[in-house]
C-alpha cells in the first residue's frame, strides 16, 4: 500500500491523503486487540501514526467530509452485499448436506427464501440507484441494510438448529464463515441506524450514525 485516507476526529471530523512512504518510520501496528479468530487472515488491527502533524497532511474536501461526500449513502449499501455473499455460502451449505429430517428441510426453505429476499432487494436498490441517482441514498441504504441484517441473523440462528454443532465444530471453512458473518453484521448499527431512518422519514432532524 502506497496510500492511505485517514479519517481524524480533533474534535471535527476531516479526512486526510497519507503518503506511506514518508511516513514508514513514524507508523506503529498492533495486532494483539484483535482476540477473535473471524477475519484474523486479514491482520485487522490499530494503526497508530506517531509524532506527525496534522497540519503537514493533504486535507480532503472540509469537515464531515467523509460522511457528506456524494456516494457515500450508495456505497454504504456495499457491506449489505458482502452480507450476502456470506449468508450465501451458508445456504449453500446446507443444500448439499445429506439430512433430510422434516425439521431440518424446513429450515433449509425458510434459509433460502431468506436469501431469496435479500438478493432480490440487492437487484431493487441497484435498480433504484441506476435510475434515481440524486435520490435519497440514505434512506435505501438503512432500508436495505436493516432487511439484510435481519435476514442474515435468521440464517444464523437457523443453521446450527437445524445442522447442530458439526458444521461450526468440524467444518472449517464453514465455521470461519459463520463467525465472520456474525461479526461483519456488526457493521450495522441496529437500532442507531433504524432511529436515523425513522428521523428521516418524520422529516426531523437527522441524527449522526
């Protein structure tokens, strides 16, 4: 990585262009916050920038920036899809699995139309964005996230209930997935995200998320 943006809150909030390259000597990482085994491939940890000066960094754009910069609402539908993808490779487990009890095929329904209803509301906010680009992204972003949310949280509950503890115990690649879906969920905001929604659709203030 040659570049970084980095978002600083002193006590606005302002995003800054970083040339790694000048800063190599003053960077400091630490790996050991991070105590759970979902995502610890990815080396995810705290990036500390050492006895540098804000004022010697390139400013992007002005405060709150980050946040109000145009885009930023239709991305933030993006987590949403990875959301999916993970929940995907649940079902899609569970497809090929061999039990075939009553109990367990009805969860297997009720897990793909669970994926069924996210995919389709993935293709309506595409469609919507495509064809409302100044629309209120904001709104279709928390929709679509708080629906995602909950249907990826049935999935969850659904598989070890109807596949018990032998896929999160004795299948790695499906454990790993599980985890890491349950965690990346946590990148809503519950019920911050759906009081900011509310907020909006009451035509009150909005409040940060």
């Amino acid at each position: 990585m040659d570049r970084a943006l980095v978002t600083v809150n002193d006590p606005k909030s302002f995003l800054f262009d970083i040339d790694l390259h000048d800063q190599t000597d003053q960077l400091r990482a630490d790996l050991s916050a991070w105590q759970t085994d979902a995502f610890r491939d990815t080396n995810t940890g705290t990036i500390t920038f050492e006895a540098f000066r804000i004022s010697h960094l390139r400013r992007v754009g002005g405060e709150n920036f980050y946040l109000n910069r145009p885009g930023f609402w239709q991305g933030a539908c993006g987590p949403a899809a990875c959301w999916v993808g993970g929940a995907a490779g649940l079902v899609s487990y569970a497809k090929k699995s061999k039990r075939s009890d009553p109990h367990t095929l009805a969860h297997l329904g009720a897990m793909d139309a669970a994926l069924w209803m996210m995919k389709s509301a993935l293709a309506s906010a595409g469609a919507e964005i495509d064809a409302l680009p100044d629309g209120n992204a904001m709104v279709l972003a928390l929709r679509l996230r708080h629906v995602v949310e909950q249907a990826c949280s049935d999935i969850l509950h659904r598989l070890p209930r109807a596949y018990g503890p032998h896929p999160l115990a004795m299948d790695e690649q499906i454990a790993r997935r599980y985890h890491e879906l349950d965690l990346y969920l946590r990148q809503a905001h519950g019920e911050r995200d759906l009081e900011g929604l509310g907020r909006t659709l009451a035509g009150k203030e909005e409040t940060a998320i």
